[in-house]
C-alpha cells in the first residue's frame, strides 16, 4: 500500500513537471526560473476563465437557470441577426417589424417547438429556423432539469431541517432520547393557555424521521406546534438556528453516549457563550460531574442530579404505597401542580389561616424572596411578604381564588398523639449506579435497629456507609424462584425491585424485572394484605409499565418518565428547584399516606376541610387523600385525589389514606 502511493506521488509530481515546462498549452506558462528560491508561474487567460465559470456553476440552480437565460439570449440574436442579415424571412408576418419583430420570432422558435410548423417560405429559412428549434429544445430540456433537480435540493435541504426557526417565546429541546416524548407532550398541556405555542427540537437525527416519532407518540399536541432541527447541540451554528435567544427556556437532555454529562456541559457552554438568554434546565448523569456543570452554566442554569433524583423518589415511594402516584400527579400538567402564588390579603395571616383559605387551592408551604422555600411549615409561622406554594388545577385559576365556606366538624377531629415508626426490614432486588444512593436515603429514612438485605445475580454492589440499617449483601439470581422463596420475601416491611441497568440493554433489563415482579405476587398470594411487604419496582421504559402492573406491584417508578416531568416544570418555572429540593430531601417535609382513622372518627363521609384542620392540629399540612379500593385502577389515577375541593365528601374506609406533607 504504501508503494503504491509513492508510485502515484511520482506519477503526479512527473505531470505537474511537464505541464511547468511545457509551452503553456496546459494554462501554466514559466515566468521567472531564477526570481526568489522556487520557480514562480502565471495562470493562462483560459485557465482563469474556465475557474471563473466553474465556480458560477458552482452557485447552485440559480447560477445554472442564469446561464441557460444567457445561451437563450445568444441563440435568438445570432439566429434573427442571420435571418435579418440574409433576408431569407419571408413577406409574412414574421418580416412584421423589422429586427425587434425577427427577435419575438426567435424567442418562440426556441422556447415552443410547435412554432416551427407553422413557417413557410424558403428551404434556407425553414432549415434555419429548425435549428434554433432544435437548440431551444435543448435549452428548455435543461431548464427543466435544473429547476427539478432544485426543488430536489430545495425538498432535501428541508428535510435535513436546516432553516432558521423564526419562533419567539417558544422551548427549546436540545438532544434526543425517549425523555422528548414526555417532555413535548407535558408541554403541550401546559401550553393549553398561550397563544401559538411552539416547542423546538434539535438533535442529530433526521428531521423527518424525528417528526414522525412525535407524532406517533405524542398524538395529540393540544395546538402546540412542534419544529424540528438537524444538528449538534454542541456546534454553535447548529444551535442558532433555534432562535435560543428568543426563547422561554431551554431543556438540555442526557445524550444517549457513552459520556453523556460532557456533551451536556459542553452544550451549556455552546448555550452561554452569547451571553444573556432564557433560563436552562439540564440533567446531570453523575454527581461528581454536577458542580462543574453549574460552574458553567451560572445563574441561567437549574441542573438536575438524575441519579440522585431517582433514587429519591424510589426510597419515598418504597416506603408507602400510592405515593408514586401522588409524585406524578404533582410533577405532571395533566392534573394539580405547584405554583408560586402572591396574596397580599394574607399577609397579615399565618400559616394555618393560609392552608385553611381557599376552596379550591391547597397551600403547602411558604416561599421567601431570597428563593428559598419550606414546605409545612409550623402552623403560627407569619405569612408576611412571602409568597405561598400552592397546589392547584392551573395557573389560570389563581386569578380569581374564590375562599371557603365550608364548616369544619370538629367533634370528628381525631387528638390521639402518633405512633413512632418501628424499626423495618428491607429487601433490595437487584443492583445499578443508582443502588448506592437509594441505601443511603433509606438509611436516612429507617430507625435504628433496622435492617436492608441486598440480593443481586449481576454487578459490584458497593454499599456506602450507613448508621440505621445493618447492611447484608448476597448473590443470588434475583429472577429466580428458587432465591426468592428462600428470602422469605413476607417477612419484609418493603421490597424494593432495581433493573440491572448497567449490564443489559433496556428491554432485557425491563424483562428481568417483569419476572422478579411475577415471582413476588406469586409468593405473596397468600398473605393477607394489611400483612404483605410495599414492592416498588423501578423500569427504564415507560411501555412496561402497565406490563409491571399486572403483578400487583404497589408503585413503579419510570426514571426517564418522572424525570421529564420534573424537567419540564422547572423550564415553565424555575423557582419550583427550591419545592422540589425540600419535597425529595429527607431533611424537610415528606409526603405520608396515613390511615384514615388517625384523623378523623369512622362514620358517615367527612368533609375535605375537616381532614385539613385534623392534619394542621397535627402539624402537618393535607395535600388530598387515596381511596383504597381503586389502589390498583389507573383509570381511577389509583385512587389518589389531590387537592380536592375543601366541601368534597370523604367517605371514611379503613384502608383509606390522607395525603398529608410532615416532617417525619
């Protein structure tokens, strides 16, 4: 191979030779052979000439249809410059105005064949006229291509996506993975109340293939409009073409790479090098790499630790069952979410007088102006010039809140103090990157005396330190029935189920999982339910989730899905960081899903309002409630109502929960 390419190295450097000496036919003529160290050359006249052409044809079709209006141009004045010139134009009306009149004559010639039948006279004029016909043939022929073969261009060029996206006070997605759908199709909910909506996507895929995707999966934008772009996020060009600059906010995905979280810092840097835009939200893979990540992006950037994230809402899920779907009502815009609202009337209040206010509104805590917030807090805390965190159906409603009427039945009120929570027993099936975390916020969590038993066939559990739980790791086939049988799963308080990630491909993982989740349902058949453990299960694709029902499992968490809707609130407002930090820290304020019973005396249906000043006298503050009996209806939102109306009728069961924010 390398012979070869010396052979052609002398074979060109040899033509070259021969070209310089020659006698300038070539277009290279010597010019001096002793100015300067080397011997200086001059380009010919038609060497010059033949470049200048060949980059107009470069220009594309415009350059080409300029040059076939030229050759028409010459052909019809030589032509009727001959005919004029040897008078072989008969007494027709072709003679009719002179050279101007022989001129229209030869512009039909060559642009309509069928004109040429029509001629009569001479043989010489006919035969002449045939061949400006014939040569207008040729010319309209290539006309035809070129302006085909432009639309062609123009077609590719669109499909390629690389036209500038004229939008303003639109989102932009930057990156691709199965976290767009969720995103586009919370956004388009949330975009419900703006006028022409519009969501941009840019990502290195194609255009059309990326649209399809979306329109397959996202069916109904509710009239949000959404543009598609090829490029690399990292590639500053790429990214104007977005108008980012314009934009409401930016969401930055995790690529799907092998180092995802550099091309997200990357991204970022593409993002500020403008200077001054809408505020990002990005999501971070691994923590060691979050603190450079917010270095980079500064004040305009919120940037989500995804690992820590969903080993959060795992461990608070794990805990209780229906509180998955308590998270996704409040992250999601299909149904009541968090909102930052201002009231000066309270401002005189507290907290308590707050949470009592409104019908339709449910405050959950107080934001300062600093930005910072606290989520339930003591029930005398002064309102002051704090805004309230709230939760409701829309932002829309908060224009025109409407206060309670609705009487409190004290004598139903519950006073009995609360039980301390015992020491649990725990069961981890399975191990990934995220394992590591959710023992940590599980130790956090359990009392002392409590014990976590880790079971998995695949990776290097690396257990961090902890000081509540006793921590045992064995090996063992998680999708087994044999292992599981011998755990005796039963004895367990909570059993959570992780997808092994790490070693195999998405659906493969997802499968494991499935058969785990088959076993445990199996093995658990026959235990009464008030007795049986909380099995929460984590998948990676949001389409086995409904498969992962089928086994009875109390909560599943979807890390891409919960993600996204956790990112797509943060682009609509930023502020919401500080709530959603305090809601998944163990240290604030944690959801509970607590027995009915506690609160209120059994009997006839109480109102909502009652269950809100039972929870206030408690120190806690009422987010909604679970009916037991639809725990496993999606249709029903698994029974989990949150922020009723303060006059909605709870009928009191006794598996039924209160949705209550408290401190422990």
């Amino acid at each position: 191979m390398g012979r070869t390419g010396q052979q052609m190295r002398q074979r060109t450097a040899k033509a070259m030779s021969t070209r310089t000496t020659g006698d300038g036919a070539h277009g290279v003529v010597p010019r001096d052979r002793h100015r300067g160290r080397g011997r200086s050359t001059s380009v010919s006249r038609r060497a010059r000439l033949r470049y200048w052409f060949d980059g107009t044809m470069a220009r594309g079709t415009s350059a080409l249809v300029g040059w076939l209006a030229v050759v028409t141009v010459l052909l019809i004045v030589v032509f009727s410059i001959v005919v004029t010139v040897t008078g072989m134009q008969p007494g027709t009306e072709n003679a009719k105005g002179g050279f101007v009149g022989q001129l229209l004559a030869s512009f039909f010639h060559a642009l309509d064949p069928g004109t040429v039948a029509g001629d009569s006279g001479s043989w010489p004029f006919i035969v002449t006229m045939l061949l400006l016909t014939v040569a207008g043939l040729f010319v309209v022929s290539a006309l035809i291509g070129v302006i085909a073969t432009g639309i062609d261009d123009r077609l590719a060029q669109l499909r390629r996506g690389r036209s500038l996206v004229v939008e303003t006070d639109h989102t932009v997605v930057l990156g691709w993975s199965d976290a767009v759908f969720a995103i586009v199709r919370e956004l388009s909910v949330a975009n419900e109340s703006r006028r022409r909506p519009a969501v941009v996507v840019l990502a290195e895929r194609d255009k059309v293939e990326m649209e399809e995707s979306i329109r397959e999966k996202v069916p109904d934008l509710r009239g949000t409009r959404v543009v598609c772009r090829t490029g690399s996020p990292l590639d500053l060009g790429d990214l104007a073409l977005t108008h980012h600059t314009a934009a409401r906010s930016v969401i930055v995905l995790s690529p799907e790479t092998d180092d995802p979280d550099s091309e997200v810092v990357k991204t970022l840097l593409a993002l500020t090098h403008g200077g001054d835009g809408p505020h990002v939200v990005a999501e971070i893979q691994d923590p060691q790499n979050l603190e450079a990540a917010r270095l980079v992006a500064g004040e305009r950037a919120v940037v989500v630790d995804k690992r820590e994230t969903v080993a959060r809402l795992i461990v608070q899920t794990s805990r209780q069952s229906g509180a998955a779907a308590v998270y996704t009502e409040l992250f999601d815009f299909d149904g009541d979410e968090i909102y930052l609202h201002r009231d000066p009337s309270l401002a005189g209040a507290t907290y308590r007088d707050a949470v009592r206010a409104y019908e339709t509104v449910s405050v959950i805590g107080l934001a300062s102006p600093d930005g910072s917030v606290r989520l339930n807090p003591g029930q005398d805390e002064p309102v002051g010039d704090r805004e309230l965190v709230v939760v409701a159906e829309d932002d829309s409603v908060l224009a025109g809140l409407h206060r309670t009427t609705t009487e409190v039945e004290t004598a139903r009120i519950v006073t009995d103090p609360v039980a301390p929570e015992a020491a649990s027993r725990i069961l981890v099936l399975g191990w990934n990157e995220r394992a590591a975390v959710v023992v940590r916020e599980l130790d956090q969590y359990a009392q002392p005396g409590s014990s976590l038993d880790v079971v998995c066939d695949l990776g290097s559990p690396d257990v961090p330190e902890v000081s509540n739980l006793a921590v045992m790791v064995s090996h063992g086939r998680t999708s087994d029935r044999g292992t599981l049988a011998a755990l005796d799963v039963a004895s367990y308080h909570q059993v959570v189920v992780l997808c092994y990630s790490d070693d195999l491909p998405v659906q493969r993982a997802d499968a494991r999982t499935l058969v785990t989740l088959l076993h445990l349902r199996d093995l658990l058949a026959d235990v009464p339910v008030a007795d049986r453990p909380s099995v929460v299960s984590e998948m990676l694709d949001d389409r086995n989730r409904a498969l992962a029902q089928v086994a009875d499992v109390d909560d599943v968490i979807v890390s891409d899905e919960i993600l996204s809707l956790i990112l797509t609130q943060l682009s609509e407002d930023r502020r919401l960081e500080a709530v959603f930090a305090d809601l998944l820290d163990a240290d604030g304020a944690e959801i509970y899903l607590r027995p009915v019973g506690a609160y209120v005396t059994p009997g006839e249906p109480v109102g909502y309002a009652t269950l809100v000043e039972a929870a206030a006298r408690r120190g806690e503050t009422a987010l909604g409630y679970r009916v037991a009996a639809d725990a496993h209806d999606p249709a029903a939102g698994y029974g989990v109502h949150v922020n009723p109306a303060k006059s909605t009728a709870f009928p009191v069961a006794a598996d039924d929960r209160v949705v209550v924010l408290a401190d422990d």
